[in-house]
C-alpha cells in the first residue's frame, strides 16, 4: 500500500502549501506595511530552491540505484520537479541576459 501512503502524502502537502498561501494572502492585505525583498534575495532564495531540488534528484537516483528504495513513482516526480525547475531557472537567465544586453544597446 506505499502508493496510497504518497498519495496522502502528496495531498496533505498540497493542501498545507495552499492553507500556507492563503496565509500569506491574509497577511499581506491585514498589514499596512509591505515588506519589501530586493531582487538579489529573489534570485539568490529561487537559486538556492533549484540547487536543493538538484540535490535532492542526485541523492533520490543514488538510493534507487543502490536498491534501497523501490519506488519508481516517487523518483520519477523528482526527477521531474528538478528538471522542470532548471529549465525555468535557464528560461529566466536567457530574459534577464536579453533584457541587459537591450539595455546597454540604448543610446541616452
């Protein structure tokens, strides 16, 4: 039954992801202040998720590999999320790397 177990567990995350969410929401219109994060945290924050899911893909390749864990499901969506998440940290290097290269193109 290890399928209705990450099945569940895939639920419950979700779900606490999106109460999380909804959270952040409510707070956000509650204060009057805004917080403000500069683009270098931004970027180094969504840097460090990517670096994560990639190690977290090496460590999950290595314990199948070694037959320690079984379930192709789990390892597959891993290695999915980490390749979904690099080729959208490349996407956005590749527009970040064009819109500088537009910029010192102009003339002031």
């Amino acid at each position: 039954m290890a399928i209705q177990s990450v099945g569940m567990k895939a639920y419950s995350e979700a779900l606490n992801s999106f109460a999380s969410g909804n959270k952040k929401v409510q707070q956000s219109t509650a204060s009057e202040e805004k917080s403000t994060t500069s683009f270098l945290d931004t970027v180094e924050a969504s840097v460090k998720k990517v670096n994560d899911m990639q190690q977290e893909k090496a460590v999950m390749v290595e314990s199948f590999a070694s037959g320690e864990q079984q379930n192709v499901h789990e390892l597959m969506i891993t290695l999915q999320k980490a390749s979904v998440a690099m080729d959208l940290t490349s996407a956005v290097r590749n527009k970040v790397l064009n819109a500088y290269n537009e910029i010192s193109k102009m003339q002031f």
